[in-house]
C-alpha cells in the first residue's frame, strides 16, 4: 500500500472512531455525571429534614431541619476550612463553632438535651479545656451559618431537575408540533409557523414573569376565598355547639366553645396553603413556564426534518400500501428523528438550567429558603464588599452552574458531531 492511497473510510476502525464522542465530549460526560451524582446521591444527607444534635430526647420538641438549611450562630460567614487565615475574628468564631459542636456532641452521647447539659455544667463546673476540631465546612458558611456546600449541593439537584423537567416538556411540544406541521403542511403548516414566528418576537422573561403572577394572583385569590368560606364553616359549627349546651354557665360555655373551635379545625383545616405546597406550586409554574417558551427551535427543526423525510421514497412506498398515520410517524418518521431530538435536548437542557439560574438570580424563580444556583448566587453577590469580601458564597455556586453548562455543550456538540450525517462524511 503506497503513502499516497487515500484511508478506506468504511473499514471498521474508522467506523469506530465515528461512533465514539470526541474528547471534549468524554469529559464533558465525566464531569457531568459527577456533578450529578454528587447533587443527587447526597439529597438524603441534606435535603432530608431530622433533629438537630443535642436534642435527641425530646423527639416532639426537636427542631425537624435539613442540613441545608441548618444555621449555626456560631459560624456565621465562615471561610472554607482549607482556607488559612490569621484574622483574629475568625479564628475567634472558628473556636466558638468548635466549642459548640463539642457540646452538642456531649449531649448527644449523654442522651440528654443541649440545655439539661449547660444546666448540669453551670451546676458543676469543669476545668474548661481548649475545643477539638469544630465543624469543617468545606466551602464555608452563609450570612445565616448555613454551609454552603449542602446548599450548593441541594440547589443543583433543584436546578438540575427543573432544568431537565423543563427541557423534557420542550422537546415534547416542539416534536409533536413540528412534526404536525410538517405532516400535513399546506395552510395548516403556515398557520402554525406564523405562530411560531409571533411568539419567537416576545421575550421569554416577560412571559414567565406574567405566568407567574397570574398564577400567584390566582392562588391568593383561591387560598383568600377558601379561608374565608372555611371560617363561615367554623363559626356556624361553634355557634350550634353552643345552641346545643343547654346552659348559660359562662365558664362552661368557654370551655364548650374551645372544644368546638379545636373540632372545627380538625375537620376543616386552616385553608391556608402550606409552605412545601406555595415551594412545589412555584417550582411547578417555573418549569412550565421555561418548557412552554422553549420548544419554538425544536418545532421548526423538526418541521423541516418531517418535510424532507415526507418527500423520500420510503415514505411514498408507505402511502401507497396503506400505512396508517400513527405507523408512518411510530416507524418510519420517528426513528429517523431520534437523532435531532437527542442533539437538541442535550442543548437545551442547559438552556433551561441557565433561565431557571437567571430567574432565580432576579427573585422570579426559585425562592427561599430552598436554593438553587441562581438565589444562592444573587445572596453571594450582596456579600461582595471593599471592606470583608465573602467571595466563597458567589464563586462556588457560579463556578458549579458554569461547569455544568460547559459539559453539556460539550456533550451537546459531540453527540451532533456524530449523529449528524453531514458533519460524519466529512
């Protein structure tokens, strides 16, 4: 074989070299697939709400908190703990947060709550010695004493999966709307573009932000109503409960009234919606509101997908023997179009993730106390100052959404060099 003889582009080396993801993709997944699991397999850790320490004995008393949203008085804006530093405040907080993790440690082999122990130890006591190893906090604390890391860590698995869920709802619409349009063409394919084309010229923050006032108008309305009828209710059932008596004693007819008003809250409630609901209403009105304004490009990919595969041989030869509508698009239309569809929502996803981020960032998106990459990064950034700098509450949530941004476009970019034809022949 002479140097000059060009490479055989069919043989099996090459085929594999076209099916494997280039590097940028390869780490671009490696990096992403960390961030994931780290985000993901340690919501029991930090998301899951249990006793603080040092109050282990009185299980109907103790505060109920996930570590992500744990304060610590203690350690209120403190560094990360692999950062050195000789300020004298710090190193004084930095004992005082040791200090007080030793005592809740105390308590709890003791198995006796936090301030049965400061009584004991006010009632005898001990030769203080200097604290052991305090709490590390491996990216520091917030303005709260909260650790950043678990709250980095919770906000990305939130941001991660309303970033999904809404890239998800996206590619949905988008594929079923372009390929009706492209399907059955003519006035119907105009129609549907010109919409297309009307709503690319609206800007997607104004539309998520009147979303999601006409849906907070409209369930303050509902809860306003509701708690109003449920009051109606209650005081209806307290009146005939003290028509029932049968006594005019003041005394007992107080005690019959408080009865009445504890059953009528049992039966009806309060009508007021509760703070997990008003959180997973709002994280639901977010990701319909990214989704709903993010399948515009999809749709018209998919149109000319659709228009060019509708003009091929195989799907006249389709036609012509009969081949129902739904078997067209099941076997021979949608096979064809997995590979735009994966592209795309591997670029649309970080899409997604960055809106969700920005509208976070502006106080429209997710809001506290649950974080996400985007308020904890807006509660950084009022943390920048001339005089003390908390630069760790702004760069670690910045420096994770940029890289989970950076290895989706990478993945994003790899999967299209090999999924595309046109760029695979070349």
């Amino acid at each position: 074989m002479s140097s000059s003889q060009a490479p055989d582009l069919n043989s099996p080396r090459a085929a594999s070299s076209r099916n494997r993801l280039s590097p940028g993709g390869l780490v671009g997944l490696a990096v992403l697939v960390s961030i994931l699991a780290a985000c993901v397999l340690t919501l029991p850790l930090t998301a899951l709400r249990g006793p603080e320490p040092g109050y282990r004995t009185l299980a109907e008393a103790a505060p109920q908190t996930a570590l992500y949203e744990r304060q610590n008085r203690s350690a209120l804006r403190m560094p990360p703990s692999w950062v050195g530093t000789s300020d004298g405040e710090f190193l004084k907080r930095r004992d005082e947060a040791a200090a007080d993790a030793a005592l809740r440690a105390d308590a709890d082999a003791q198995n006796i709550t936090l301030d049965t122990l400061l009584v004991q130890r006010a009632a005898s006591p001990q030769p203080s010695s200097p604290p052991g190893g305090g709490p590390v906090f491996l990216l520091g604390t917030d303005h709260l004493g909260r650790s950043v890391l678990a709250r980095c860590l919770v906000g990305g698995a939130i941001s991660l999966a309303i970033g999904v869920a809404a890239a998800g709802l996206s590619m949905t619409i988008g594929v079923l709307y372009g390929a009706i349009a492209g399907y059955v063409g003519g006035r119907v394919d105009n129609l549907m573009m010109r919409v297309v084309d009307v709503l690319y010229g609206l800007p997607y923050v104004l539309l998520v932000v009147l979303l999601a006032v006409a849906v907070d108008g409209a369930l303050d309305r509902w809860q306003a109503s509701r708690v109003a009828s449920i009051r109606v209710q209650t005081t209806e059932y307290v009146q005939r409960a003290l028509d029932g008596a049968g006594t005019t004693d003041a005394a007992k007819l107080a005690a019959v009234r408080v009865k009445a008003q504890g059953e009528a809250r049992e039966s009806f409630g309060s009508g007021e919606i509760s703070q997990t609901g008003k959180q997973a209403i709002n994280i639901v009105t977010l990701l319909v509101a990214i989704g709903g304004v993010s399948w515009l490009t999809m749709a018209r990919v998919i149109r000319g997908q659709v228009l060019s595969l509708k003009a091929q041989p195989f799907m006249e030869a389709a036609r012509a023997i009969g081949v129902p509508v739904t078997g067209q698009f099941s076997r021979h239309l949608l096979p064809n179009l997995v590979g735009p569809i994966v592209v795309y929502a591997t670029l649309t996803v970080p899409q997604a993730i960055l809106q969700e981020s920005f509208l976070s960032f502006l106080g429209i998106g997710v809001k506290p106390p649950l974080p996400s990459w985007g308020n904890l990064a807006a509660d950084g950034l009022t943390e920048l100052n001339t005089v003390r700098s908390h630069w760790w509450m702004l760069v670690f949530p910045c420096l994770l959404l940029a890289t989970t941004l950076l290895s989706l476009n990478f993945l994003g970019e790899s999967l299209r060099d090999k999924l595309d034809p046109k760029r695979r022949a070349r």
